[in-house]
C-alpha cells in the first residue's frame, strides 16, 4: 500500500488557497503569480528543482525544506527575492576563503557547462530554427494578404460582427432569465427580511382573523405587540442595512418608514373597524354582563380614558327608556284596536251581554272550572292587552335595567376605570349611573300610572275628582270574574318587577313602594266597580235548579257564595293579603291587609250582597228573566241528576215567589252566617262591635234587611191568597142574603165554608209541591187572616137568633176543628173573642129553652161534616201522633171553652 505523502509545500498551500499567510484574520483572494509575493517568487517557473542544492558545491547543513518560505526565497538562487548575503550567512556561515573560492570556481564551472550545453543545443537544431523562421514570415505575408487586409480591420470586424450577433442572442436568450434571477434574488432578500418580521407584516391579517372571530381579546394583544414592536424595534422590523453615506441612509431611512407606516396605518384601520364593532356591541342590551363588561375592557385598553363607558351608559339609558315609550305606545294601540264584542255605546247590548256572560261563568263556577276558563269573556282580548302591555313595559325595562345597573356599580366601584383617567372622572361624576337608572325607573312608574291613572292613596280615596273615575281603556263589555283573573295577574307581573327592582338597590326612595300601594288601591275600584255592577245582573244567573243539599231551594244560593267568596278572595289578594306569584312552585304567603282595604272590601261585600238581594226580588216579579226568556238554559249548568223543579211553572208569579221566600229563608239561616263568619275569619275582623257603640252592627242591618225582604215578599204572597179566602168568608157571613136572627136551626154547613178550606187545600198543594218549608208559616198566617177577618164580619150582625147562632158556631167550629194544625195563640184569640161576639150578640126569644137538644144536634151535624170530609181535608191533619194528640187536645179544649161560654149566655 501506497504510504501517503504529508510534506506539503507552503508556498504550494498560499498558491492554492489564495492566501497570503498561513494565519489569516480576514477573507482575502490573493493571486501570487501576478503580485510581488514570496510564495509567487517561491514558485516561479523558472526555478527548478536541480537548483534547490548547494550551488557552490560546499556540501550545506542546512536543509532547504526546513527553512521558513522568507527565508528559504532569500536563498533560493532561483527565487526573484534571493539574496546573496542572506544565502552566505544561512547555508554557509562556517565557510572560510578558500572555501568561498573554491565554490565561486564550483559555479563559474557549473555556468559554463550550462552555457556549452545551450550552445550544443542551438547547432544541433539551428536548421529547425530556420524552417520555422520561413514557416512565419511566409504565414504572415498570407495573413497580411487576407486575414490581416486592413479593408476588414485586420480580421476583427467579422470577430465583432459575429460577436455582436452573439451578444444579441445572448440578450435575447439569457437577458430575461438573468432579470428573473434579479427578481428572484429580491424576492429571496424581502422574503427573508419578511421571514424575520413575518408576525408584524402578517398583523393585520392576524387581526382581521381574530375581529372576524370576535376573540377581540387576542386582537388587542396582538395590536400591543405590534406597537410596541414599531415605537421600539423598527430596525430588527425592516433592517436598512449600512449606508455609505448619509443621504443614503436618510432614503433608506424614509423608505422603511413608509413601509412601516403603511403596513400601521392597515392595522389602525382594522383596529377602527375593531372600536366601530365594540361600540356597536356595547348598544345590543340583549348581551350578558360579562360580555359588555369583556367589551367595555378592550375598548378601555384601545383609549386613555372613560369614554367607552360612558358610551354605554348614554347610549342603553336612551336605548331603555326608548324602548320603554315604543313598547307602551305600542301596546296602547293593540288595546285601542282588540275587540270587545257589544258596543259599549248601546247600554241595553251591554246589559245584555254581561248578562249571558254572568250565566256562563257562573256555570263555570259552579263547576269548579279553571280560572283561564271561568275568565272567557268578549273583554277579554282587551283585558290580554293590558295585560300584555304591562308585561311588555317591564320585560322590556328588565331586559335591559339589570345589566346597566350591574355594570354602572362596577364603574362606581372603580373596576371599569383607567388609573390614568382622572379627567374624565372629573368631567362625568359616577352618580350619574344611578341617576340614569332611576330615570329607568320614574319612567316605569309614569307609564304605569299614566295608564291606570294613578295617584296617591290619599288622593284617589277622596270622593270625587278626576282619580277617582276609572281608566277610559278598560273594557266594559267584561265580567267582574274576567276582570278579577287579569287584575290578578297584571298585579302579579307589577308585584314582581318591583320586588326585582328593590333587590338591585338602585336607591332607597324610588318610589316603587307608593306606586304598589296606588296600583292595589286603583285596582281595588276596578274591581269593585264590576262587582257590584254585576251584582246588579246576578239573578239573571238563577236557573231554578233545586239545591241537591238543602230542600226546596235552589242552587242559585251557593252560586251567590261561591260568587261572593270568588270576588272577595280577588279583592283580598290585590290588598296583599296573599302574595301574588307566577310560580306555581312558591307557597303562598298570607299578610295582614291595611285598614283602609279592610273596610272599602267590606263594604263593597256588603253593597254587593244587599244588590244580589234585590235581584232575589226582582225574580218573584214579573220582571223575572224566566218570564221574558232570558233565564239560563238548564241544559247547561251542573245539576246532576232530575230537576223538580222542572215540573213547576216557573212563569207562574206564586211559583217564583214561593222559592224566593224558600231561599231567603235558608240565606238568613244558613247562606249568609256562614259568608259572614268567612269574611270575618279571612279579614281578622268582627262585624259585630259595634254593638259596643249602641248602634246596629253590619250584621244586624244585614239580617233586619234579609227579614225585611222575606216579610215583605211573604206577605205579598200571603195577601194575595188571603184575599181569596176573606172574600168566600165575607161573602157566606154578610153577603149570601142570610138572617141571622130567623134562620131556622142548622142541618148542615154552608158551602161557602167548603169553599173557604179548598181554597186553602189549593194553597197547601202549592206550598207543598214548591216549599213545603213555608206550609206552617202560610197557612198560620192565612188561618190568622181568616179568623180575623170572620170575626169583622161577625161583628157587623146585630144580633143572632137561636138558629143563627147555631149555625154560626157550627160553621166557625167546623173550620176551627178542619185547620186546627194551623191555629196559632193569635188565631185562637181571635176565634175566642168570635165565640164571644157570637155569645154577646145572641138574643133569646120565647121557645129557645131547648137549647141543649139543639146543641147535640149540631155537634152530631157537625161530626157528620168532618167524617164526610175527613178525604178532602185529609192534608190539614198531623202526620205524627204526638202532633195530632197535642192539636185535638188543644182543639177539644177550645171547644169546651167555647160549650161553657154558650151555656153561660143561655142562662
């Protein structure tokens, strides 16, 4: 193997690498054969290897190739920088005289041997000299001739010629591929400069991407960077580079700034577009608070001072309360157009329709429906209105209200501030967030009141004044029941919006308080307004359905309970004594009502039920809805099972009369207690102190009332029916032509007295068949009339004959023994004083000794009548022993009484 070969000339390494020591300091190309150097002295071509020894001849120590390369060519004899002295003292410092002379004849030798050498050389090939010599000087005539003509510029026009044809082609062919070498190489030089600032020429794109997005948060810390990048480092952004001079670097200088400028002013813009999309958001109230609060805190970083949150405060506050006036304006134009079925012009339509009204929902009641259904009514559109209006103005107030106060307390507690922004601080005072809430709220309250006409509760309780009319917009074509259920529920919805707004603690007099207390009394007249108007139509509801609880009544009377305690349920909750909620969930929560609402629901309790009873009146009449075909279908209320009271004449006046009576009884009894003693329990009241004042208490004048109207209509009825009976009566004992002093002894009874009892067996089969509640009442009233009006008549005879008088007291007995059932203490007075009369007015003529025969025979007369009889007035008799033995015992004494006192006048 080849043993590889390290010595390595350094001439040979400066000649190949360019260079010009072996330690160099800087990039240099260094060419040694056309600069003076020692490397190019060291390696000319006339030096040559065989005159790398001795040339004296002495026989040196000193190796050349161990010398250094200055020193070597100061002794190198073949080298341009060689020098004698140095070559003396390096190889040969030892050499003597002799020596010196001995190699100056060694070189002087060696010259001549070369010189001989030459000499032999240029014999030896002298003839080739020649030869070449001829060869030229004939090739140069030839060229002269030709090539070298002047004609053709000594042969170099056709060289231009043909080198011009090759620049062009060379243009043509290479100019545009080295132009796009040009650009490319630009291209590369930009593209690294933008490689070292890519994230700064890429920022507005970066921002447009993230706005885009809406990670507003990352734009801005991007457009931070950047900025900082431009105010503090625009030279690591476009490097200039080292100008020679100082014009060149001012260029330089602007041309970076241009472009900086440019790549800024897209970003500035992109960020403008950033402001524009922030502020817009800031004005959308349907955003969350920790969205405009995130907002509101990029836009804080963009500028140096508050105005971005004083943009939102102005803009929402006059959003809300523009939003606040459009919604009302609005829903008063729906309310203005919703339908109302009757014309409220046309009073008899409207009367009308609320009486069809009060049927039905009364049937619904009845029927324990539910409220959204007992609450259907031609109104009610309107009412749904209102009702919509009032949801849509606090919707619409707490849509927006809530995320401008929560925002406006953190602006006052300081976290949406600048630390820097003390001016405008002193420019805008925080207050004014609260100031612009409450103008939120005032307008709330305006519009609320501007409605419903609203005013102080001091106010609107005085008679009189304009406060006290009720608000044009509500509608009239709308039951009291309808007109509950959506009072209810608009104080509902009023109830909660305050309750949230005194929760945000906007202020600690805002006027909510007063406004609750106005929109409860207000309604409270609305309410009873409709009650007792329907109040006045409520016997149109009466059915003549019997009462499944209580015998011969009507259901009519627990319609007037439930109806009562419906509306004053109503009147109790829009009071406050039950928390009103939508959420079914929320229990319900029950609170003392004010004195003031106590005594106005009283009373209006009271108004409406002495109202109700007059209609119970007006349904004995002929005013009757039964009469003109009004009254309700009984097809379509909720009795269950046969009606009785369907096989009676209810146009019949006695009919009607008769229930009512019927009713008024239980009512007084019953009904009307127990309304009062739920009234009292609700209400944590007595209607009974003011017996403690010695004046009548509510309760007495209501009872005096109910027993008033009773009497009144008991004794229509009874008068009617009394007539009848008094005018048989009068007739058989003053008109029937009958002389009482010579008529002859009786054999039997007249038949005006047959027809005085079945006059009243007509009776009892009425009372019976309608009330049989009333028969005792009736006919002890009739029986009363009967006797007093038999011992009128009585009176007016002068005198009694023995026959007369028999047949009187036979006739008086036979009704006295016949309706014994029925004769009160006051009617066996009257009987007794008729006996009396009888006795007193007897005059006794000669042959009226037999008195007793005649006595027997009226008493056999008279029990023959009753055995003959005993079917046809089978109804006036006791059904119950005990009752029978008291009344004959009573009757036998009576007529003991009555023996004794006729024995004594015959005496």
């Amino acid at each position: 193997m080849t043993r590889l070969n390290f010595d390595v000339d350094e001439a040979a390494l400066l000649q190949t690498y360019k260079v010009a020591s072996m330690t160099p300091t800087k990039w240099e190309e260094v060419d040694h054969e056309l600069e003076d150097s020692v490397a190019g002295a060291l390696l000319s071509p006339s030096s040559g290897g065989d005159m790398e020894g001795d040339p004296l001849g002495l026989g040196s120590t000193v190796r050349m190739r161990d010398m250094e390369m200055e020193s070597k060519a100061a002794c190198l004899i073949t080298s341009k920088a060689f020098d004698p002295k140095v070559f003396l003292s390096t190889m040969h410092p030892n050499a003597t005289y002799q020596d010196l002379a001995r190699g100056i004849a060694f070189l002087q030798n060696s010259i001549e041997a070369r010189s001989e050498a030459l000499r032999i050389l240029v014999e030896d090939n002298f003839d080739r000299f020649v030869a070449v010599k001829s060869s030229t000087d004939a090739l140069y005539s030839e060229m002269k001739e030709g090539i070298l003509d002047p004609e053709t510029e000594f042969a170099s026009r056709p060289l231009r010629d043909h080198l011009k044809n090759g620049a062009q082609k060379a243009n043509q062919v290479f100019l545009p591929v080295l132009e796009n070498a040009a650009k490319a190489q630009k291209l590369r030089t930009t593209l690294s400069v933008f490689e070292r600032s890519k994230f700064f020429f890429n920022l507005p794109n970066f921002i447009a991407e993230s706005i885009e997005a809406g990670r507003y948060d990352i734009a801005l810390r991007d457009y931070k960077k950047g900025k900082y990048l431009l105010e503090n480092r625009p030279g690591q952004l476009l490097p200039i580079g080292n100008a020679k001079d100082n014009i060149a670097s001012e260029a330089a200088g602007q041309h970076q700034r241009r472009v900086l400028d440019k790549v800024w002013n897209t970003v500035e813009k992109a960020m403008g577009e950033m402001r524009s999309i922030l502020i817009s958001q800031l004005q959308d109230s349907s955003r969350s608070v920790e969205e405009q609060e995130k907002t509101l805190e990029v836009l804080l970083e963009l500028q140096s001072n508050d105005d971005p949150v004083w943009t939102y405060f102005d803009s929402h506050h006059k959003h809300i309360l523009d939003r606040m006036n459009k919604a009302y304006r609005s829903s008063v134009g729906a309310i203005e157009g919703a339908p109302e079925g009757a014309s409220t012009t046309a009073s008899d339509a409207l009367a009308a329709s609320l009486q069809a009204q009060l049927q039905t929902t009364i049937t619904d009641l009845d029927g324990q429906k539910a409220d959204v259904v007992i609450a259907k009514s031609p109104g009610e559109p309107v009412w749904q209105a209102i009702h919509d209006m009032v949801k849509n103005v606090s919707e619409t107030m707490m849509s927006s209200l809530p995320t401008f106060w929560k925002i406006a307390k953190s602006f006052m507690d300081g976290k949406l501030k600048k630390s820097s922004s003390s001016s405008s601080v002193a420019r805008r005072s925080s207050s004014q967030c609260r100031t612009m809430a409450l103008d939120v709220v005032k307008l709330y309250i305006s519009l609320i009141s501007q409605f419903f006409k609203l005013s102080d509760v001091s106010v609107m309780s005085l008679p009189g004044g304009s406060y006290n009319t009720p608000p044009p917009l509500l509608p009239e074509n709308a039951h009291s029941l309808c007109t509950a259920y959506y009072l209810l529920k608009i104080l509902t919805d009023v109830q909660e919006t305050i309750a949230e707004l005194n929760g945000m603690e906007v202020s600690q007099d805002t006027g909510l308080k007063s406004l609750l207390e106005s929109v409860r009394w207000r309604f409270e007249d609305i309410l009873i307004n409709t009650w007792l108007r329907d109040a006045g139509f409520f016997y149109f509801t009466e059915a003549w359905v019997a009462s499944p609880t209580e015998p011969f009544t009507t259901r009519y009377l627990s319609q007037i309970e439930m109806y009562q305690r419906h509306m004053t349920t109503a009147a109790f909750k829009l009071a406050g004594g039950v928390e009103s909620s939508s959420s079914l969930s929320k229990p319900l929560k029950q609170n003392p009502i004010p004195q003031n609402f106590v005594s106005k629901i009283t009373k209006a309790f009271l108004d409406a039920l002495y109202t109700i009873l007059d209609g119970m009146v007006l349904l004995a009449s002929d005013e009757s809805p039964v009469v003109s075909g009004k009254s309700p279908d009984i097809l379509n209320t909720v009795a269950e099972g046969l009606n009785p009271l369907e096989l009676l004449d209810l146009k019949d006046g006695d009919t009607r009369l008769l229930l009512v009576i019927s009713n008024f009884g239980h009512l007084s009894k019953a009904v009307i207690p127990s309304m009062l003693t739920q009234l009292e329990s609700a209400f944590g009241i007595s209607l009974t102190e003011d017996r403690k004042a010695r004046k009548p208490s509510m309760t007495d004048t209501l009872m005096t009332v109910v027993a008033e109207l009773d009497r009144t209509l008991f004794e229509g009825y009874v008068k009617s029916k009394g007539d009848q009976v008094k005018a048989i009566i009068r007739w058989g004992i003053l008109g029937s032509e009958i002389d009482w002093y010579e008529t002859p002894q009786p054999t039997d009874i007249r038949p005006y007295m047959y027809e005085t009892l079945m006059s009243l067996v007509g009776v009892h089969a009425q009372v019976c068949s309608i009330a049989e509640a009333l028969l005792d009442r009736t006919l002890c009233c009739l029986v009363d009339e009967l006797a007093s009006e038999a011992l009128r008549c009585f009176r007016q005879v002068k005198r009694f004959g023995m026959g007369g008088m028999l047949r009187a007291t036979l006739e008086i007995e036979f009704m006295h023994q016949t309706l014994g059932r029925y004769v009160t203490p006051g009617a066996a007075k009257t009987l007794s004083e008729l006996y009396n009369r009888i006795s007193q007015a007897y005059a006794r003529r000669p042959g009226d000794e037999n008195l007793q025969a005649n006595l027997d025979g009226v008493k056999k007369t008279l029990a023959e009548t009753r055995r003959a009889t005993g079917i046809e007035f089978l109804c006036f008799r006791q059904t119950k022993a005990s009752s029978s033995s008291a009344s004959r015992s009573g009757t036998s004494a009576g007529r003991s009484r009555d023996k004794d006192v006729l024995r004594s006048e015959r005496t």
